[in-house]
C-alpha cells in the first residue's frame, strides 16, 4: 500500500531525529559574512576545499570593508583553488562592496535583499536566511534534490524552487533550518550520486528509489 505524502514526511521526520538529532553545516565560520563567503565558494565546490581555503582568506579579508577594497585579482590568488575562482573573486568583491554601500556593512536577513548580493542566488539567500537567523527556509543544493526526489519527498519535481516548494508544504515550519542539513548530509554520505549507500540507509522500506528496482 502506498505511503501518503504526509505520513511519508513524518517517518523521515522520525528517522532522522533519532539518527541525526544535531545537523549542522559543514563549513567553518564566525560571523554572517565569513558564511556569507564560505557559501559563495561553496558552489561546485566541496565543503572540505572551501574550509582550506577560508582561513588565509578571511586573515587576510576579515570584514566586508576589507574586501570592499580589495580587487578581484587579489582576492582570486587566495581563492584560486576553487571551482570558478575568477567569476567568484568578483563576486566577493562585488558582495562586499554592496554590504558597505547598502546595507551599513551588516549582512541582510531577508532573503530577497540577500539576492540582490552579486554571487547569491536563492539557495545561497536560504543558506543564510536558515543558519545564520534561523528563518524557516529550505536551500535546495544537489544533494538536496537528489535526496528528496529518490525519497519521494518531492515529485515529478523540475526545479530546486518545485523542490523548495514541496518540501516546505510539508515539513513543519520550526524544523526546516534542521531539515535542510539532515538530506544535505544524507546525501553526501548515504545517499550518493553515483553509488548510493542503499545498505546503510534506514529508510529502505519507504524510498522510492529503492523500491522502483532502479537501485
């Protein structure tokens, strides 16, 4: 017998509460603008390389007026190991400069004035919107769409926004901050791309990838 939606939402609600009680984001910060930078480079880019490469940055750019004065061919030679380092370096230039200009050095909580940033799209907005004040927004990167589709929490899903918008139907407003990392990590260990760990997962028994025979 099929699952409805929202029973389904509530054994992954369930099954993750107990299994990862306490998800965080995986990328070292301080302050709003070193996530804010952190997120910007994380775009194609793995966790662990942006935590290599923040360090030396952020010594050498630790508040947006610091990097408002930068150029990007500096920023780019600390950066340079990253996906898309030259479109990046402007990027945060161009971030940090509007921060100064527009919103008094301080970034935004709202998630259409974080758009306006150059370099932050939706998912980035809702990364900080989520984990820097806690806003009930839900970031749809890869592992996120992935993780919802092959689940069944999404469906016939085109877009990260279909996504965003079925998983924010259905999960309560209060756990969306937390739920955003619980299928970021499920699927960036569990949950792979390419050669999902099927065995390891305890939600064998309602995901509908597994259960299609695709596996």
């Amino acid at each position: 017998m099929k699952m409805e939606k929202k029973e389904l939402f509530e054994r992954v609600i369930s099954y993750f509460q107990k299994e990862m009680p306490v998800a965080e984001t995986e990328l070292i910060y301080q302050t709003p603008y070193e996530l804010l930078v952190a997120v910007i480079l994380s775009a194609q880019c793995t966790d662990k390389r942006v935590n290599q490469i923040t360090p030396e940055l952020l010594r050498r750019f630790p508040t947006p007026d610091k990097m408002a004065e930068a150029e990007p061919a500096e920023v780019f030679d600390y950066i340079r190991s990253c996906s898309y380092p030259n479109n990046k370096s402007k990027h945060l230039v161009g971030m940090a400069r509007m921060l100064i200009n527009d919103f008094g050095g301080e970034v935004p909580d709202d998630i259409d004035e974080l758009q306006k940033l150059p370099g932050v799209g939706r998912k980035t907005a809702n990364v900080i919107a989520s984990v820097v004040f806690n806003k009930p927004a839900m970031a749809v990167d890869t592992h996120v769409f992935r993780v919802a589709a092959r689940i069944g929490l999404s469906v016939n899903s085109k877009t990260p926004l279909e996504t965003e918008r079925q998983l924010v139907e259905y999960f309560p407003e209060e756990l969306l901050p937390l739920a955003h990392h619980w299928l970021i990590l499920h699927g960036r260990y569990i949950c792979l791309a390419r050669s999902p760990k099927c065995e390891k997962c305890g939600l064998t028994d309602v995901c509908a990838f597994y259960n299609s025979g695709k596996k």
